[in-house]
C-alpha cells in the first residue's frame, strides 16, 4: 500500500490462531506506531478503533477485537513509553509540542483514517460501520473524536473517560499533599477499616446488602466515628479520620471554595493514597504531571506541596492545559448531526478518575444539547455502583456494553440499562441518575430482580 503522506507498512504477519487475523503494523510520521487487526475469514463488517490508557506509549491490544469479527486498529499515541510515564512530554528546551498533539488529537484520527483504508485494501469493500472502544484515555479519546472529528465513528463506547484531566491529575495528588502536611501517613489497613465500615454503613439503601453503596447521594458517614477503632496496623486517631474527610472532600483553596473532585467513599485509597515505611507513594501519573507538565523540572520533589501551594499549581494545571487536555467541549451537535451515538459508563467507586467529573460533563451535554430528552436521543450516561477504574471493585460491571451500543446504531434500539456482571451476580446499570433497587421477589444475584429508580 501507499500512501501520499509517507506511511510505510513496516509488519504484516498472520497469527496461528482460530480465527485467523492479519496483523499489518504502519509508521504513520513521524513516530505514530499503529496496527491493524484483520480477521480472516470472520469479518463483521464493521471497523473498531481501540483506545489506550494513561499517557499510552505502546500499541493497545487490537487482536481481541479481531478475534470477534473487527477489524481493529490502535496506536501508541506517537511516543515509546510506559503508560504511566509522562517524561517524553518535556525535554531541556521545552515541552514537545508535536508529541502533545499526536498523544491528544492527531494520532486517533490519523490510525481511524490508515485504519479503515487499510481495512477496504484487504476486504475489497469500506466497513459498514465504525466504533470506537475505549476506557480512561481511551474513553477520552473516543470524545476527543465525538468533539473534533464527529464523522470518524458510528458510535462511540466511553468509559471512565480521563477528560478535564488538567483538573484531576491534580486532585490524584491531594491525598498525598494531605497525609504529609497532616504528618499522618494513614497505613493501609486503617483504610481498609474505613472503607468496611463506610460500606456496612450505606450499603442496604438498595434494598439488599451486597458490599456496594448503590446510592452514594444518600450516603451520609463520618469517619471520626471510628476513632478509637483497633486495627491490625494501629488504631484509628482523630488525625486519621480528618485524613480521610479531606480525600474524601477533594482539594479545595485555603479560602474552601472547590478545585476538583475528591474520590468517593467505598473507592479503594490504594491507588492515590498509597504509604510504605511512614512516607507517600503517590500515583506515577500525578507525580509526573507535576514533575514534567506543571513544574517541568526532573528534580521536582511533591514534598514541597502543601495545602496552600496545591491551589498555585491547580491554576497553573487548569490555564496552561485546560484548552489542551480538557477534552470537555460539551457541543455535541455536529456528532448528533453525523447521526453519531455516544454510550458513557463509569464505576462510582473509580479509584482514579473521580466519577463526578463525567457526571458533570455530561450535564453540561444535557445543557448544550437542549435538555435531558433531546440529548438521550444520541448519548446516555449510565454509572456502576462499586465498580473500579474501568473494572475491578465489589460491583458488576458493564457486561459487553459494545454490543448495546451496536443496537443502538444499528437497529435504533438505544439501551435503557445496561446489563453489568460480576461472578454470579448480574445488575442492571441505571441511566443518570436513576439507581437500581431490589424490588423485593426473587434473587438478589439477579438484574431481573432490580428497578431503577430516581429519574428526572
């Protein structure tokens, strides 16, 4: 194949495996690596761009969309690196503007475009339709796309999406900044207690008692009353339940107004509130954007964070990076216009990307589109109570929400629930902001059991 603007296949090769997939590897200039994944023989008809994850830096897995008819293409973003790595953004002489663009925009438009050409190379006919699957970046990526090139894709599946991420990148640090000024670095199992409790607490407001808070709006706790609690690593103090309020709370200016959300109660601390041996270990993506993207000095040292300097940093965070990294634009129209269906879903109990922020982005969607009846007509937003960041966590999680999303484009059956599995246990994922509840018959193990409730 060729193509006018320099690409070259670099790879193509054919897996051993049933069904047979092609795997055709492209550099896209100057350093975009993708890959397309071909099915041999099983074709669906449709192409799939696939998202990647943190600061990306190496091509996402797109065999396994192959392997269930897709043609399948992704990317490592233009840049060679762990996807918690965000060095290869500043160099000695400045940040590298070029990489910025491929990681944020030009990377995902340039593989759907080499994608779905090289897709109609080897089938002899253009995919019928075109989704993109994505969670964390990737679902930022899939808005990135709704936002900028709406014609791109069909349909877009976006879960956790790490839009307004000059916001919480930040506030993934805050329960750092808050251990080291309150000189408290709250050991994991006083966490741990925190979380059974909080969770034995507001757990049955569903109407069953299944380790998940269902309805967090209705979840009123105060960690100070577990003062005095023995656990396996100390007991609980009063400095660790004021720990626990502000992670909760989010970070704020000395002055209490809000910067950014907090992670909310039942979410796991191990990810942003991680201790060994009586000092931080803040998440690699946090410290790095401090590092590289705020400071932009390799020596920088989150020590020298306090309550007060946070605020100097999130202003700078969301200024200098809000118009680049945001990925918020709630002008949805020209993607409604293409005929475009966009399905959100995030855990309530994401331990990184605090759920919030796709909330009110998506109320902010509402508000541009013309009402919450006008907006569901192409996007819906559905949450899932006690499920992790993009999986994990004591909830069930989406199912295989592709496949709704497949219906919706296709035969116009847009999902009033989602079905989310975990182990034996299946739910039904409620559309914002309605929250499912046991209706009193038959097994709590399964949705068909469960109503949601609560809708505007």
């Amino acid at each position: 194949m060729r193509f006018p603007d320099g690409t070259t296949v670099t790879r193509a090769s054919q897996t051993t495996t049933t069904p047979v997939i092609c795997n055709v590897e492209l550099l896209v200039p100057q350093n975009i690596h993708m890959r397309v994944s071909l099915p041999v023989g099983t074709w669906n008809g449709r192409f799939q761009g696939v998202g990647g994850g943190g600061f990306n830096g190496s091509v996402p897995d797109t065999e396994s969309a192959a392997r269930t008819g897709y043609a399948a293409a992704g990317s490592d973003s233009g840049h060679t690196a762990d996807s918690s790595d965000a060095s290869w953004a500043w160099s000695p002489t400045g940040m590298n503007a070029s990489l910025i663009n491929d990681f944020l925009s030009r990377a995902l438009h340039e593989t759907t475009v080499k994608g779905k050409s090289v897709t109609q190379a080897f089938y002899g006919k253009s995919p019928n339709y075109s989704y993109w699957n994505g969670c964390s970046n990737g679902g930022r990526e899939g808005l990135q796309e709704a936002q900028v090139r709406p014609r791109d894709y069909d349909g877009i599946l976006a879960g956790a999406p790490a839009i307004q991420a000059d916001r919480f990148l930040p506030a993934a640090m805050w329960p750092q900044v808050v251990m080291h000024e309150l000189d408290d670095f709250v050991p994991s199992c006083k966490f741990d207690a925190v979380n059974k409790a909080v969770t034995a607490a507001c757990d049955s407001r569903d109407g069953v008692t299944d380790g998940v808070i269902t309805n967090l709006g209705s979840c009123r706790f105060n960690p100070t009353s577990l003062v005095g609690t023995a656990t396996p690593c100390g007991t609980i103090t009063a400095k660790d339940a004021a720990v626990v309020k502000k992670i909760w709370d989010g970070p704020r200016r000395p002055d209490g107004r809000r910067l950014w959300y907090g992670i909310l109660p039942g979410a796991s601390f191990a990810r942003l509130a991680a201790t060994a041996e009586g000092d931080g270990v803040p998440t690699p993506l946090a410290s790095g954007w401090f590092t590289y993207w705020l400071a932009k000095d390799p020596s920088f040292d989150w020590h020298s964070l306090t309550m007060s300097n946070f605020t100097h940093y999130a202003d700078q965070s969301r200024q200098e990076w809000g118009p680049v990294v945001g990925t918020d634009d709630p002008d949805l129209s020209a993607f409604r216009a293409a005929g475009g269906k966009l399905l959100l879903w995030h855990g309530l109990a994401d331990q990184l990307i605090p759920p919030q922020g796709t909330i009110r982005y998506y109320e902010q969607v509402t508000a541009a589109m013309g009402g919450r009846a006008k907006t569901e007509k192409f996007a819906r937003l559905f949450t899932a109570p006690g499920v992790g960041h993009c999986r994990g966590g004591s909830g069930a999680a989406p199912a295989d929400p592709l496949a709704a999303l497949v219906k919706w484009v296709e035969h116009g059956k847009a999902p009033t629930t989602l079905r989310a599995e975990n182990g034996p246990v299946s739910r039904p994922l409620c559309r914002w902001p309605a929250v499912a509840r046991y209706d009193g018959h038959g097994s709590t193990y399964d949705a068909a059991n469960f109503r949601c409730s609560g809708r505007r």
